[in-house]
C-alpha cells in the first residue's frame, strides 16, 4: 500500500512513518509514504500558498496552483512505480534520481529531495486520465464520516493520496477538479488536515496482513465485522487484584467457551450503553443471534 500526503507541514508525518505499529510495518515493506509539500511546487520567491478570499472576510484560502501541481508530482511518481514494477529494468535509474518535490518516510522524516519539479508537475496526470481510479482524499468537515469499513477498505486496496487543508479552506475549484472521496473524523475542526489524515493512515495500516503481531488482535476491535460492528469487550491482565478491583472469575477459569460467551455479553452491554445505533445496525443486518436477543432482554434493552 501506497500513501501519498500533500501537507504543508511534512514533518508531522514521522509519528506514522517511523513509530509503533506503522513504523514497523513501514520498516518490513507492508506499506510506503512519501509527502508532498506544495509550497515545493510555487514559483514566487515568498513561496506563496494561500490569498485573501474573494467576497472579503477573515482568513485566508490555500491556493489551487501549487495544490494540483503536488497533486500531479504525487500522481506521477506513483505511476513511475508502477510502470517499474512492470518493468524493473528502469527502477535503478529512477531510484538514482529520486523523487523531485517528495518526501519519503525515511527515519527522522528527513526529505529524500527538497528539490521543487513545477514544471514536471504541470505535466503530470490530469482528471480522467492516467490518475483515474486512485482515491484523492481531501480531509474535511464537509465530508463523510470515517469508519471502520473505509479504512478497511483503504488496507484492502493500492493506497490513496491524502489532501490536508490549512488556513479558512481551501480554493473550491480545486476540489471540484481533483478530489474523489471527502473525508471527515467528526463534528468538530481542526487547524488543519493532518492529524485527520495520521487517524486515518494509522487505522488502515494496522489492518495490513502482518501489521501486527497477531492478526487475530484487528479481528477483536471495536467495529471489526468480526465482531458485528459492535463495540469491544473490557481487557485485563496482572495483578489479578488492584485496588481491591478483581479479574472477572470467569477470565481466570480457562474454560474458553464460557470466556467467548462472557466476552461476546460484556460487548453487546457495552455498546447498548455507549452505542445503541451500533446495535440496531446489526439487529437490521441479521447479525444478532437469539442468545444475543435473550441476553439483551435480561439486561432489560429493548429494541
């Protein structure tokens, strides 16, 4: 899997690239992220990326030039990938050139290339053409909400390139020419794209065959299929005492049969406390068992 980020603030992107769970999953080659700067892609000497918007008020709005101009150096350099995946002669002398513009994930989040390519850029693919079928992710308050399901369905595909807006907002005419998929973490704003976009990278990634130690661990989360989109059960481990707190008994039997029932009861409790929607969505579905009803009417839900 591929990430492409256009950012501003390229340095954020270590936290993923090099630390815990996607650290190490960049590290063993399950995934790749290189971060576009579009200030990079400017030709003014004040590097300009942002203006005053039209019809006055407070802010500023990020330019669409050096946006699409990243946009398409990103684009482009994922299709020298690909066409070297087809044909690995060509890879060394790309790789000896590096990647103009980019900065790839390395240790440290150091750039493999400060160098800006405008002009290269501007060549690079266009809407409804060799970059057709590759998500361009704008993170935003405008869009859909993210869950579970798309960020499996990021893990189950190529990759994507992530668009993370500062300032007031970014030129509309940009969005409408190059973003597929409008993306959003809640009901509230952040000051800019990026800590959206690392929520993101971070919940796909971990869902990468070989991400984690045990693949069996994703398969447990809260909103997993597996788990009927439900929320988890609780956790614990040592001491078996703290602070007069005990481990559930039932924990502590290794009768593992009586463990998944416990766990499977403590799950549908917990979320038709915390997440009654979340239930009705897999009642709707057909996913609840008639031990899963009979134990919901103990416990006094009703649909």
């Amino acid at each position: 899997m591929r990430i492409d980020i256009v950012s501003l603030f390229p340095d954020m992107f270590a936290i993923v690239g090099d630390l815990g769970v996607t650290g190490r999953a960049r590290r063993l080659g399950l995934w790749s992220m290189h971060v576009w700067n579009p200030r990079d892609y400017t030709e003014d000497v004040h590097r300009t990326v942002d203006d005053r918007p039209y019809g006055g008020g407070p802010g500023m709005v990020m330019l669409a030039e050096p946006l699409e101009r990243a946009l398409d150096g990103a684009l482009a350099a994922r299709m020298r990938q690909a066409e070297d995946a087809v044909d690995p002669t060509t890879a060394a002398g790309a790789s000896a050139q590096g990647v103009p513009g980019s900065r790839d994930a390395v240790a440290g989040g150091k750039p493999a290339s400060d160098t800006p390519a405008p002009s290269a850029a501007r060549a690079g693919p266009q809407p409804g053409g060799p970059s057709a079928g590759v998500p361009v992710i704008l993170m935003s308050p405008a869009g859909r909400r993210f869950d579970q399901a798309m960020a499996q369905d990021l893990a189950d595909g190529p990759g994507a390139v992530f668009i993370c807006g500062r300032y007031e907002g970014i030129d509309q005419r940009f969005i409408d020419r190059r973003v597929t998929h409008e993306v959003s973490l809640g009901d509230f704003v952040l000051s800019g794209g990026e800590i959206a976009a690392l929520a993101c990278i971070d919940a796909a990634v971990r869902l990468l065959p070989g991400a984690l130690n045990d693949n069996e661990s994703a398969r447990q989360d809260s909103f997993n299929v597996a788990t009927h989109g439900l929320l988890d059960s609780p956790h614990y481990t040592r001491p078996e005492t703290y602070h007069g707190l005990d481990v559930p008994e039932v924990l502590r039997s290794g009768h593992h049969a009586h463990i998944a029932v416990w766990r499977r009861q403590q799950s549908l409790a917990l979320t038709a406390a915390r997440r009654p929607d979340l239930l009705e969505a897999a009642r709707g579905e057909g996913l609840l068992s008639k031990q899963d009803e009979a134990f919901l009417r103990s416990i006094g839900h009703q649909p």
